[in-house]
C-alpha cells in the first residue's frame, strides 16, 4: 500500500511548502534573528534601561546645532551661514540659549526644554583619531567601533558585540532592534541578530506575491505543519524549520507584545517621528523582548548647499520627533529609564562653501537626552569646549571626544555593563577609554 503525500491544495508537499515559507520569513527580516548558537551571558544591570540611538545620516553640521555664538571665528568664517547673525536667520525665530556662550539652533526648542530641565548634555569635537572625510569610511569605523576593521577589527559591528556577548540568552532575545535603517554594520554578529523593521504594523509574514489570494491558508499551514510535525534530525531541515518555527513566534509575540500600547496622538507622521511612535511600541513589549539597544535614524544632512533653508527642516523633524518620545516616556514612567543620543558620522568644515553651504569636516555635536544624563546644571557646561583658535587656525573642527567613550560611559554606566565588558566592545589596540574623564551619564 502505498503511503499518501500530505499536500498543499497546489500538489506541494508539506515539507517542499515550509521550505519555501523560509522565503516570505526572510523577506520582513524575520529569518535573521535565528542563533542556533550556545546562549551567552545577559547584562547584569537594571532589565528596564535602554538606549535609543538616532543617526543623523550625511554628516549633521554641529557648529549650527549648537552654535558656539561667543567666538568671533564662527561669524567670520560663516558670513552667509553664522546663527549668531541675525540676519541669517528666519524672520521671528531665535536660538535657545544654552550657558551664554553655547545656543541651540532655533528649531530645537524642546531638546532646549531637556537642557533647562537638566535632561540634555551636550559633547561637542566627537571624532576619532585620524578621521576620515569619506561617508562610506567614516560610517563603517562608526558601525565596526575600530579605527581599521580590516586589521584590528573581528568583522563584527560594536551593536553586534554587544548583542553576541550579553543579549543572547534567553532573558535577552532581542537586545538590539534596528527601526526604519535597515540592517547597518553595527549589527553585524556572529551569534545573534538584530530585530530588524520600519514599523510594528508591517512585521508580519510576506505575501507570496503570485498567489496573494492564498496568503492566509499558507500562513495557517505553515504554522499546522511546524506544531504537528516532529523537529527534523539533520540539516539543512533542522535550519530551516527552525528558522520557520522562530520566524512565526516572533511575529506573534511582537503583535501581542504590542497590543496594549496607548498611543499619546503626538508623535509626528514624518519618517523619524513614525521611526520614535514604534520605539515606543515596541518599548511596550520590554519585559518580552528584553530589548538594550534601539537604533534609527534617517537622512538629509549632506548639506553641501542651501543649508540654512534645508537644515531648518531637519532639525524641526527631529525635535518633534525626539520631544513626541520624550513627552510619551515621561508619560510612561520609562524616561528615567532612557538615554537618547544623536549622532552622525562626521561635521562640517569651519567655513562656508560658495553654495551657502558646508563641505565634509570631522569634529562634531553629539546630543544626550534622557532622565539619568549629566544635565547641564549638573556637569557645569558642555564636553569638547570649543575654543576661537579651533575655528580660526583650522578647515575642520578638530578631533577632541572619542565617540566610543560616549557609547562606552552609556554601556557601563547606564545599562550596566562591567568595566572589562565594555572594553570587549571596541577591540582597537590604538584606542584608550578616558569615558572617567568626562562621563555624561
């Protein structure tokens, strides 16, 4: 007698219909988050504190950010682009003042709020040794968190460091969550993962485009074929059903994981607000996911030419976006749980180009927002003080505040990492941690 095939209406076996399911798994990001590998250690500090890491992608002008208005360099060498003149800024706006040197640009009036409120520190001269004024070079030592990957680097981004080493355990499935960036070389791994999605709604298994119709009973048996069949003995089905089996699971716990979420109505519609509204969704989920780490961003910021008029856009969008989340935290109870940084991967030159605009430089702004930061009437000013020889003697702001020890007093201090665990983050044998000497957090 012969033994009859359990098929799929097409004629496709079970198994050849899993098979292809792996596809549609793969299509939202969902496959990548399979680890079949030993689990490691979780972070040993308070499971509520996260990061969220936004990135102004194209090189973000820091000396128009925050505007160091008391040096007569800054107006000089920025006739047409200098906030300090009043001329060079629209009728009815005006800067937020800082300490009566420093000013914020005058589209950032709730980041000004966290200043006042001692929410806000500010690093200026962020670099690194040597910096390198290419986007795709200066971008990847960012993501690799050493100076030469190909030399001192392991092939893992410092997200993926950080996720492979304290974020693989069961306590900690998703430590890192990629929002609205794809999946970046910070998250390059070789144990997990990052949870990788533009929206909550979206995540969900992909539709077979040629058989839209039939997307739900692929789905259905799917699912049927993964709860009744026994776990395959030998590869690559025991990959691929695993990574099915995963892939639903976590398609459901993000739904679920998200379904009580309250929505304020403030956050913005742009791409960095919706990025901020599903952060917090997700943060919703925390004792689920177990998430550390969540990183966005989004882009605009090459700002070659016309920059007055196209930086106002950007920085309105993410101070709408950054004040929506802080607003809808405090709300929560979650904003003393949280550092927010924003970053980019370099400045802009000292000087104005002949488009009104800036070329590529090196030192540059990093913004830290959150209830635990060393606000401003804590730390007395800001780190990396800009001094007038520093505009005046130079093409670029120079190298002052190495970014890894931002992202190093943050792991440590914040989310709980020990001393030696966080040197494990950034392999580079020419960097030294000095994060002590000016810790934000």
């Amino acid at each position: 007698m012969t033994r009859k095939r359990n098929t799929h209406p097409s004629g496709l076996s079970r198994r050849g219909f899993l098979r292809g399911a792996a596809l549609g798994a793969a299509a939202v990001g969902v496959q990548p988050i399979l680890s079949l590998n030993p689990a490691r250690g979780a972070v040993a500090g308070d499971p509520r504190k996260f990061m969220v890491i936004i990135n102004l992608l194209g090189g973000s002008d820091g000396l128009n950010v925050v505007c160091p208005t008391h040096l007569a360099a800054y107006t000089d060498r920025r006739a047409n682009l200098s906030l300090a003149k009043g001329e060079n800024l629209p009728s009815g706006e005006s800067l937020h003042d800082l300490d009566g040197n420093y000013k914020l640009h005058y589209k950032l009036g709730g980041l000004g709020q966290m200043w006042t409120a001692n929410d806000l520190h500010i690093v200026h001269k962020v670099s690194y040794p040597n910096p390198n004024q290419s986007h795709f070079t200066s971008q990847d030592i960012y993501s690799y968190g050493v100076r030469n990957n190909a030399t001192d680097g392991d092939g893992r981004g410092w997200l993926g460091r950080f996720a492979d080493e304290f974020c693989s355990s069961p306590s900690e499935p998703l430590g890192v969550v990629s929002v609205g960036v794809g999946r970046r070389r910070d998250f390059e791994s070789t144990v997990t993962a990052p949870l990788i999605l533009s929206s909550v709604g979206g995540f969900q298994v992909d539709v077979d485009t040629r058989y839209r119709s039939d997307h739900q009973l692929r789905v259905e048996t799917v699912r049927e074929t993964l709860d009744s069949d026994p776990e395959p003995s030998d590869e690559p089905a025991i990959t691929i059903f695993g990574a099915n089996k995963q892939a639903h699971e976590l398609v459901d716990r993000v739904k679920e994981g998200t379904a009580g979420w309250v929505d304020p109505g403030t956050y913005p519609t742009h791409n960095i607000g919706r990025y901020m509204k599903t952060v917090s969704q997700l943060l919703h989920g925390h004792g689920e996911f177990g998430t550390k780490v969540f990183y966005t961003g989004f882009g605009g910021f090459d700002t070659h030419s016309g920059q007055i008029a196209r930086q106002e856009l950007l920085m309105q969008r993410m101070d709408e976006a950054v004040t929506a989340f802080r607003n809808d935290m405090a709300g929560k109870n979650r904003w003393n749980d949280c550092v927010l940084v924003v970053i980019s991967e370099f400045g802009r030159r000292v000087f104005e180009n002949g488009s009104v605009g800036t070329d590529h430089g090196h030192g540059n702004a990093f913004l830290v927002a959150g209830g635990p930061v060393r606000g401003r009437s804590i730390a007395g000013g800001m780190t990396g003080e800009i001094t007038q020889s520093d505009l005046a003697d130079n093409s670029t702001l120079p190298f002052g505040y190495d970014f890894r020890d931002v992202y190093a007093n943050i792991a440590e201090s914040h989310l709980g990492l020990a001393r030696a665990d966080v040197e494990k983050l950034f392999p580079d044998p020419d960097y030294t941690p000095s994060w002590d000497d000016t810790s934000v957090v």
